[in-house]
C-alpha cells in the first residue's frame, strides 16, 4: 500500500494505491470521504492497481478556497501518478466527475462504472428529496448540524422509499460521521466553488465502455439518470440492483465488488 498528496492548482489531493495491474480509480461520493471504498480496494487490489483519493473539499484533501474544477484534479492526479489511461469508478458525485472527465478527456478513460450516479446540471425533481433539501436548508439555517446530517442522510442512504429503521445502521453511522467530518471540516466549499460541465445535455458524447449501477430504492431522478445512460451513451448497460437505495457499494459490498470486477475484466 502506498499514500501520498499530489499538489494540483491551488490545492493538494491525498490518495491511496494498493495492488498492481490495470489502474482503476475510485471516486467517492459528496461529502463523504474515500472510506467508502474500504471493501473495494481490498477486493480490486487481488487483481488491479486500485486508487483511491479524496476529492478537493473532502476528507484529508485541502479546503478550496477559490473556483475550481474537479475533472480537472482528477487530470492532475493522473498526470501525477504517471497514468495515461485508467477505469473510473464513481458513486454519485464520483459518478458525476468521472463523466465530466469522460467527457474533456475520452482518450485517457478505460471504462466508466456509474454507481447511483448524478451528471453535472441535472435537475432535481423527486419530491422527497425536494422535502429533505427544504429541512437542511432550515436547518443550516439556524446552525443546528445533527439536523442537516439527518436529512442527507434520509436523502442519499435511507432513500424515499425507507425509514431510517430500514437500514443497516453500520452503513448509516458510517456515512453519518464522513457527512459530519466534511462539513465540519470543510464546510461545503467542495461543492460551493466547482465549477462543472452541462453533462447531461451530453450524455450522447460519452464513449468509453460504461455499466451504470442503480438500486431499485433510490430517488427517481437517480433511476432517470441511469436510464438517460442506458439509452443514450454509445456503449452502456444499466443494472438495477434490488433492496438497496443510493449506497450501492456499502450495502452490498461483495455483490458489487464481483458485478464490477466482471465487467472490468471484459474489457
């Protein structure tokens, strides 16, 4: 296993690498951390070189503190660590920079695994999430963070269509304290000074081999999203994964390191 930080425009990036074989970088989800992929850089380590990295704004990666982009750290971080070409791998707001990355830079993109993703200015439509983004607002509002947690958890673990009750509660404690961690120490400024691409006015220009992965529980714009992918990429499949809402990876850990790793090893 090896760490490090790679300097990128006006800020610095930790990362992890285990394992030696084609590059496969996983790209955690916003405001979490790249804990998330504990299982999965054990599993993809046995055959691949995995990397992990906290984006700008996340984990022990630097606060932003002027506008930037993170495709572009991405590029960087790359550029780094000598690879001219890798799989991507990214799980929400991971999934959302891989495919603007994908789309600046088709040449250096192996293939793409889209795991309950977003893309840069969608629209958020899903009456639930709507409620909850109204109650973190309030709650942001008057200071109270135990509150604003609540309701990003309720958004993007729980989901829509279960109580908190519902849910593997390791998984929920889990992402509680990578939403805690980030906010605290960075506030939102990963999101609040990014800048992105239009990406899904262009998902038809997206051409590396992709698989999109969406839990049959989610947010309906998420399910919309997979489906945008499935019809309009070039060369994309969609896997509706059951019982499971936005923490696709964390749920069902093995069931998703062996879907990925198959589709990896067709490439």
């Amino acid at each position: 296993m090896t760490t490090g930080r790679v300097q990128v425009e006006n800020g610095e990036l930790a990362y992890e690498i285990r394992g030696e074989g084609d590059p496969v970088i996983l790209l955690h989800g916003g405001i979490l951390d790249s804990r998330m992929w504990d299982a999965e850089m054990t599993a993809f380590g046995r055959h691949h070189t995995a990397i992990r990295y906290d984006a700008r704004g996340h984990g022990e990666s630097s606060t932003p503190t002027e506008r930037f982009k993170h495709y572009e750290d991405l590029r960087e971080l790359m550029a780094a660590l000598g690879l001219p070409r890798a799989s991507l791998v990214g799980l929400s707001g991971g999934g959302r920079i891989a495919v603007d990355f994908a789309l600046t830079y088709p040449d250096q993109v192996e293939t793409l695994v889209l795991v309950a993703t977003g893309l840069s200015a969608m629209v958020t439509k899903d009456p639930f999430v709507l409620e909850q983004t109204k109650k973190l607002e309030e709650a942001g509002a008057r200071g109270d963070l135990p509150a604003a947690i609540e309701c990003i958890l309720r958004m993007w673990v729980d989901g829509p269509r279960r109580t908190p009750a519902d849910v593997d509660q390791r998984v929920r404690r889990l992402c509680q304290e990578m939403y805690t961690q980030t906010v605290v120490r960075h506030g939102l400024s990963g999101f609040t000074l990014m800048d992105e691409l239009r990406a899904v006015e262009r998902v038809g220009e997206l051409t590396p081999r992709t698989l999109t992965l969406v839990g049959d529980l989610d947010s309906s714009d998420i399910v919309a999203i997979a489906c945008q992918i499935e019809s309009e990429a070039r060369d994309a499949r969609k896997l509706v994964v059951p019982g499971v809402a936005h923490m696709i990876n964390l749920e069902k850990p093995a069931e998703f390191s062996r879907t990925v790793l198959d589709f990896l090893a067709c490439s």
